[in-house]
C-alpha cells in the first residue's frame, strides 16, 4: 500500500509503485512507459520496471485501485522473465491492460525479449487475474517469432455487443516491415487464435484498438515509420481486418534533449462509439518549430473529421508530446468528456543539460470543441533523471489516462534527482481524481497551414 506524497507540479501526487529489483545489468531504480484501464471503481496500471539501455525491462509492473484511485497495491508479474521465479524469459516490454468484463478478467499484454543473438521480441503473452487485478496468473502465449514488436490489447466490454466477451491484441512483426497482425480470444485470454493480417499485409506500428458498442473493432496505428497514422477495423469479430485508410499525414518536429519520444498513437473511445486518436504535431506551428497535441475523430473507422490542435498554451508551454488520451465511457458524442494527460518543454530548443521536462493535463467536457485551461501535475524535470536507452532519455514510448467515478486518472513516470548512484524515476497518480473542464477554457483549433512532407525512413521499432 502506498500514501500520498507532493511531487512537484500543482498537484498532490500518490506514488503507486516503485522499483525494487537490484540486478546489475539493467537501470535501477526506473519505472517508465505506463498504461492504464478502469471498470467501475477498479483502475488497473502496469509498466517497465528496470529499463536496460538497449530494450525492454528486468519485468513488467502493475499497480491496482480498487477504491477509485484513493488507495493502490502493486507488484511484478510472476513467471515471466529470469528474474522471476519460474520466469524463462529475458526481459519484458510494452505493457498495455485491459478488462474482459463478460469474463471478469483482467489481463496484461507483455511483449516478451531474448538477450541473444540481439535483443528481439521473441513472444507476446497475456498475464491474467481473476480477483480484480490484484494476483496475476503465468503468462499465456498470444503469438510467437523472431522479431515481434508493439503489443496493445483490448476486449469488447457491451452485453448487446454480437461479440461481447472477445479480446484482441495486436502487434507487429518488426522481421517483416513491421506487417501487423492480430489475434482474438473468447475465452478471458486463456487462449488465442491464429495470427491475421490486414486484407492487404499492410504494416504498422503502435496500433490501440478500440471496440464500438455494435461490435465493430477500429484499430488506429502508425504507418511503419510513424509519417502517417492509419486506421483499419473488423466487422466479424476479428475473423477478418480491412486495409487501413490514411487518417492524416504527421508532420513531425524532433523533440529536444535527446528525449525519446516518437509521433505514436493514443486513442480511445466515447460511450456511442466515437472513436478518438491524438499524436504529436508540428503542422500548426511555423516552420514546424515545436510540436501540439492535434486530435481526429471518426464514428466508423472509415472516415476522420479534420485534424485540430488541442490548445495546450500558456507560459512554461513551448513543446508538447508523448499523450496519453482517456474518454469517459459513461459519456458521448457533444457531451463527451476527454481527459488528455501530456509531456511538455517550455523552451523547445532546449538541449540535454538545460531540457526541463513537465507532466500537464487538459480536458474537455465538449468532445474536444473546447478545452480547459491546462494544470500541471509533475516537473520541472531533467531528461538526465531519466534512463538513457539507445534511442534516448525515456519516460515512456506512450502514456495513459483513465476515467473512474466521472474523474480522470492518469499514471506517469515522475524523476526525482538522482542519489546514491541510482536513479529515481517511479509511477505516480493525483491523489484524487482530475475534474475534467475546470478552469478556463479555449477552442481546439484548425489551421490550414500545409504538413510538410515526412522525411521517408526505414520501419521503426520501439523496445
């Protein structure tokens, strides 16, 4: 169990996890790369523990509130890595929950690594509970191959829903340009069923599918070198998927300091179905100097509503990326209401020594019409609190934001300054829920300044 404590920022922080592994040859003490999901009063949180510079963790975390985020436990998924008991694999990555409601599961999407020849994703397996996220079960292999990569898992949560009860994950295969596949369980993730591609072997990275309430499964992704993002969907329960439509080009500013911190995906759903993605955007700003949160909408998966700029302005607000998204599902369409949980710079041109890293939240109890003046809840940080992994300094590749109790509750990484030669980077969450629509407010906006080209490159990854 876990207390309240101030961590910087204008509001009052609990810590629901920290690092306890000791092994020498990962990044101690760091936890990164947090998401989230809720049901009811239960929000279940799992991430990196132990980041190694060149992929993945010593395991995956979780931290769970059963009580509408005033209280959290939290622990190691069991049996996964070397550093478990029973645990065969090397090291873990990506973790993303979610909630099987007709089963009254939750599970654990892990992307599961071995050290040798390289460092590959070799596995993505499924953690189990069945007491409301607090023991978690051996993993179970969703797919197996050489060089897997960017897991997400969700699962269909209406009772009127033809296929009520059925999850789906979704990964890539980084060994053949990032192809994307997909795989379904109706079972509560005690087993899954052949890998699928798209209709057109299409390839991708960081898709989230969502689920609407007549069943369709809509999975917004990256194009395989994050340009673009994509959206491709399946109408029969996952027994087939569509090839994606472009949703928008990204037109991409490189954050500062040496930040990790790709134009990926956060995406989420309303009550009626209304599917909502943000990333990473510079197309607003002139020259494409530094980056806003920009946000498209679609009902059905085919077609998207023009790009807007989330307005997180104000001083101390120069950069903005790594977004995490949270719609409440118990509200929709013009009374939708979004809880958007951000990292920021106030200078963009900041580098590595002088790069003060910030946590910000913003709302809308509009459907993105308009938005709240933005609160921040942690920083000013250095990107050197942070672990160093070959593709730069890490808070995480994503970030999320869920609802409970009609609040908002995000988890991130928070670093404190560095002592006794380990770093301090651990999970927090606001010690109470976030309001959303607090404060003043202001219009998302549509430009129609151009995106300029994306500089074409090889298929990413992102362990």
């Amino acid at each position: 169990m876990v207390s309240a404590v101030s961590a910087s920022g204008n509001v009052a922080l609990v810590q629901v996890s920290s690092d306890d592994y000791t092994n020498p040859d990962s990044n101690h003490r760091t936890e990164v790369e947090a998401d989230t999901f809720s049901f009811g009063s239960t929000i279940v949180s799992t991430f990196q523990v132990g980041r190694y510079f060149n992929g993945g963790a010593t395991n995956n975390g979780w931290a769970t509130s059963t009580d509408g985020g005033s209280t959290w436990t939290r622990g190691y998924l069991p049996r996964t890595t070397r550093h478990t008991r029973l645990g065969t694999y090397d090291r873990l990555s990506d973790p993303t929950v979610t909630y099987d409601r007709a089963h009254n599961v939750w599970l654990i999407s892990s992307l599961a690594l071995r050290e040798t020849p390289s460092i590959h994703g070799v596995a993505v397996i499924v953690s189990r509970s069945t007491n409301g996220g607090t023991t978690w079960s051996a993993p179970v292999v969703v797919a197996t191959g050489v060089d897997l990569d960017k897991n997400w898992i969700t699962c269909d949560t209406t009772p009127a829903s033809p296929f009520y009860g059925r999850c789906y994950t979704e990964w890539d295969d980084h060994a053949a340009g990032n192809r994307i596949y997909m795989s379904t369980s109706a079972d509560g993730g005690l087993t899954w069923g052949p890998s699928r591609t798209t209709a057109n072997n299409a390839t991708g990275l960081g898709g989230q599918p969502v689920v609407q309430p007549n069943g369709t499964v809509v999975v917004p992704i990256n194009n395989a070198n994050a340009s673009a993002v994509l959206a491709f969907r399946s109408t029969d329960g996952g027994a087939t998927w569509s090839a994606p439509v472009t949703v928008s080009a990204i037109a991409r500013h490189v954050v500062a300091g040496n930040l990790r911190s790709l134009p990926l995906i956060s995406a989420e759903i309303d009550g009626a179905g209304k599917v909502y993605v943000v990333w990473q955007d510079c197309r607003f700003r002139r020259y494409c100097r530094t980056n806003d949160i920009v946000l498209s909408t679609s009902t059905n998966g085919l077609s998207w509503a023009p790009v807007t700029r989330v307005p997180v302005d104000g001083p101390g607000v120069d950069d903005r990326f790594i977004p995490g998204l949270g719609v409440d599902p118990a509200t929709s369409g013009a009374g939708a209401h979004l809880g958007l949980t951000y990292h920021s710079y106030s200078a963009a041109n900041c580098t590595v020594d002088t790069c003060q890293l910030n946590v910000g939240f913003i709302s809308s109890t509009d459907g993105g019409v308009t938005w709240s003046a933005p609160l921040q809840l942690a920083g000013p940080m250095s990107v050197r609190w942070l672990p160093l992994t070959s593709q730069g300094y890490m808070t995480g590749d994503y970030v999320s934001t869920s609802f409970s109790g009609g609040t908002a509750h995000p988890v991130f990484a928070v670093a404190n300054p560095p002592s006794g030669g380990l770093l301090d980077v651990a999970m927090y969450s606001p010690a109470t829920g976030l309001v959303v629509g607090a404060g003043a407010t202001a219009s998302s906006s549509q430009g129609a300044a151009p995106v300029p080209a994306a500089a074409a490159g090889p298929p990413l990854t992102d362990r």
